[in-house]
C-alpha cells in the first residue's frame, strides 16, 4: 500500500503546480488559435465562373456567402476555403417586367435551393431611409429561414453622426416585425470600413461548421 510521507506529500504538491501550468499554457495556446482563425485575412481570390443560371454554378462542399447587388451570379473561390457569390439586384426599377421575373427566379432558385449557400449579405444605402423593398425582401427571407445580415453601404458618403442616426432607425424599423434582430455591419467601399468585422464573421461561421 503506498504511505503518504513528506516527500510524497512534496512530489505530489509539484506535479500539481505542473499540471497547473501546462493547463494554462493549453489554454493561452488555444486562445490565441482561435484568435488567429477570428480574425481572417485574405490570401487568395480566385475567380471562378459567371453565369445567369444558378443551376449550373460549380458543385462543391465549401461554404457560399452572397451578396445582393447589380450583376450576374459570379463566384470568387477565397482562400481556397469559402466562396463569396454576387447574386442580381432585386427590384431594380429599369429592367423589364420580364427581366425582373427572371432575375427573382433566379435569386429564389439560388437562396432557398442551394445547399452550400450559409449566409446572404444584403446590402443597403446607409444614406437612405428604410424602404419598403428591402424590408419585403428581409421579410421574406424571414418567413423562409434563411439565414442573412444587413451591410449598410456607403457610409463615407455622409457623416458619421448621420450613418448612426439612419442605421438606428432602420433597426428601430425592423423592431416592429422582428423578435430577434439580424447581425448588421457598416461599410464603405472605399474606405474599407466594415471589411474586418464581415470577414471575421464570415471565418466565425466557417469555424462553427468545422465543430
């Protein structure tokens, strides 16, 4: 049977102290990995394919993340790890009533029917006040689960007191209709405001699918 002495009682009491520093040492490497993966950096953009049919974009297992804006379906492979996807404007007012039938298929078919699309960006003008388009297309989002988040837009065109106010009024907006809010960022193009907290939202979510 083992005796417990002094010597045992020191052995043990500094085996301990070790165990208690290589768990924190465990722990201090594990924050900063995961701080390395929150915090995104892009060392790649690959172009991969243009199209109007989302049927035909290129069948893969990487996450797609998509943006409403004003072109056709295109997809950049980044990092070599997700794809970021450019989808049509929805309601633009020049096109046709038959364009504009075309084009809503086409962003129906892609958000409700594609297994590798995680999150859909909307974009909005910071500037404007909320309009009843965009607040019908979230909605409808809504109701379909699809998960999104809101880029307010062009936030250098205007002063930062402005952007706050016109932010916070949208959100008191959709307040009325939703429980819970959606995650939202502001943005400028040319000044590249926003663009870290997207991308490390984006490499958060990617984080969650690898767990």
């Amino acid at each position: 049977m083992y005796k417990y002495t002094e010597n045992a009682a020191y052995f043990t009491e500094k085996t301990t102290k070790y165990i208690y520093i290589f768990i924190l040492l465990l722990f201090i490497l594990s924050l900063q990995r995961v701080k390395k993966q929150i915090n995104m950096e892009i060392t790649s953009a690959e172009f991969v394919v243009s199209n109007s049919r989302a049927d035909m974009c290129p069948q893969t297992n990487l996450p797609e993340y998509a943006f409403i804006g004003r072109s056709n379906v295109q997809k950049l492979l980044v990092n070599k790890e997700w794809y970021l996807v450019d989808l049509p404007g929805y309601g633009y007012a020049q096109r046709g009533k038959k364009m504009m039938d075309k084009i809503q298929k086409l962003i129906e078919y892609y958000v409700l029917e594609r297994e590798q699309m995680t999150c859909l960006f909307v974009l909005v003008d910071s500037r404007l006040e909320p309009q009843k388009i965009d607040l019908e297309f979230m909605e409808w989002l809504g109701e379909n689960g699809v998960p999104f988040a809101i880029i307010f837009t062009k936030s250098d065109k205007q002063s930062s007191g402005k952007t706050k106010f016109n932010v916070n009024r949208y959100m008191e907006v959709l307040k009325e209709q939703w429980e819970e809010l959606p995650p939202y960022f502001i943005s400028s193009s040319e000044k590249k405001t926003g663009r870290k907290e997207i991308l490390d939202y984006i490499e958060s979510i990617n984080n969650s699918l690898q767990k």
